[in-house]
C-alpha cells in the first residue's frame, strides 16, 4: 500500500456502534482522525499535556491496588458531563463539540470505553474507596471504537488484525496528580474492556510529532509508529502528527482471564 493509501485510511472514519461479529468488520474501514488542535497537544509533562479521552461502564478489572486510595475510576454520567468539557477544555486545546461529550452518555458503546478519575481528599478509614464526598475530576479517557484499517506492509498491519480498534481520543490527567499511574491503569483498564466485550486486536492514537515526552509513554507502553501525518496540527510548528498503533498482546487476554477469576 502507498502512503496515499495511508493517508485514505486515516481519513475515512467507520465508528463501530455494537460488538461486532467477524465476518461484520469490513476489510477497508479506517481510523478515525479526532478534531485537529488549534494549539499544542497534551503530553505527560507539562501543565497543558496530552491524554486521551475513554469512558467505562463498570469496574470489572480495575486492579485497586496498584492505585493510591484516594483514586476512584469510574464510568462517564450525565451529571460529570460539564466537569470533563471544563477538563478537556482546560489541557487539551481542541474545541470538540457538543456531540462529542452526548455520545459519551447516550451511546452504550462509548460510554463502556470511557473511564473517569476522581481524586477524593477524604478517604474513610473503614473503607479505603468509599468516601463521603465525591472528589475532584482529574482525569479521563473517552475511546472510539473502529473497524480496523486494511492490512499493509507500509503500515506494519499484519494480517491477523482483522479485528477492531480501540482508537483513544482523548486522554487528560491534571499535572499534579500525575506520577501515581493513573494514566497507565486507566489504559489498561480500557483495554481489557475493549479486549473482554468486542475483541479488539489494536489501539490507536495520534500524537504531535514534537511531544517528545507523549512519544516516550507511548512507547514505554508498547505503541509503534505506523505512520505520519502532515499538517495535523496546523497552529503548530512542526505541524505533523504520528500514528501509534499497539496490538493486543496476550498478556492482555491473561490479565483479563485472572480479574476474572
């Protein structure tokens, strides 16, 4: 496949709205592209940083212990609509519109693939999760899930990923509460959801190529370069985006299998 091919893929969205069987998911679906930045994209180490956004219905694999006690990650509601646009809109510098945040509460699918983080100052003693205030919103993930892309050489698709994707659209997290892996067990959680109820083969995301400390947690995390896109960020110099991509591996499925038990 070309890069024109490529740049095809990434233009031509096709959300996944249910589960979808295999002989559902279409050859020549593509990755989504989100809304292009008017200004420097989110990264892990500064004040404005990079994240993507994801939602989750349950807590079904969230592993407690490897998070502080003050930490509670939970699913999107109606009521957290207007504290995630005042997150989004204070990290990241996309404007996303009004469908964006009603797709999160009025679609099954994205609310599943999107999870919360709330930082709560009091924490009863009796029970370490359970407190008596709701706590702070600090950060978020909201997923879209995709048909996944046609299989490439140029792109390093093999042909086993026929399956779809878990596209990560936003991801915030407030800088002073970063360091305590929320980021990092939001992400898993999302995945072993995505993994568990639709049988995603890969996860995506775009990064702006000069968030040298994006790229780096990317990478820590398993994500791949898979291709490059020019004037994604058009406000910004340089102006170009990355493609990540990560597949599935089977320490996910493991990972899966044990939260179960």
């Amino acid at each position: 496949m070309t890069q024109s091919s490529l740049m095809a893929w990434l233009n031509k969205p096709a959300t996944v709205k249910e589960p979808p069987r295999n002989d559902q998911i279409k050859q020549n679906s593509a990755l989504q592209r989100p809304p292009k930045s008017d200004g420097n994209p989110p990264s892990e180490g500064n004040e404005v940083k990079k994240m993507l956004h994801t939602t989750s219905e349950s807590n079904d694999f969230i592993d407690v212990s490897k998070l502080p006690p003050n930490v509670e990650l939970r699913s999107c509601t109606k009521d957290d609509i207007p504290a995630l646009k005042r997150l989004i809109g204070l990290i990241l510098p996309v404007p996303y519109p009004d469908k964006f945040y009603r797709e999160i509460v009025e679609d099954d699918v994205t609310n599943n693939i999107t999870l919360l983080a709330f930082w709560n100052d009091k924490i009863e003693t009796s029970s370490p999760r359970i407190t008596k205030e709701k706590g702070r919103l600090v950060g978020a993930i909201r997923c879209r899930l995709l048909a996944h892309p046609p299989t490439s050489a140029t792109t390093r698709i093999a042909e086993k990923d026929q399956a779809p994707m878990l596209y990560l659209s936003a991801l915030v997290l407030l800088s002073p509460y970063r360091r305590h892996g929320i980021a990092t067990q939001m992400l898993n959680v999302l995945t072993r959801r995505a993994v568990d109820d639709y049988g995603v083969g890969s996860i995506g995301a775009h990064v702006w190529e000069a968030n040298a400390e994006g790229l780096e947690w990317y990478g820590r995390r398993g994500f791949v370069e898979v291709g490059r896109q020019q004037d994604y960020y058009r406000r910004l110099k340089p102006t170009g985006a990355l493609v990540l991509k990560r597949d599935v591996s089977v320490m996910d499925f493991v990972t899966n299998s044990m939260k179960k038990r």
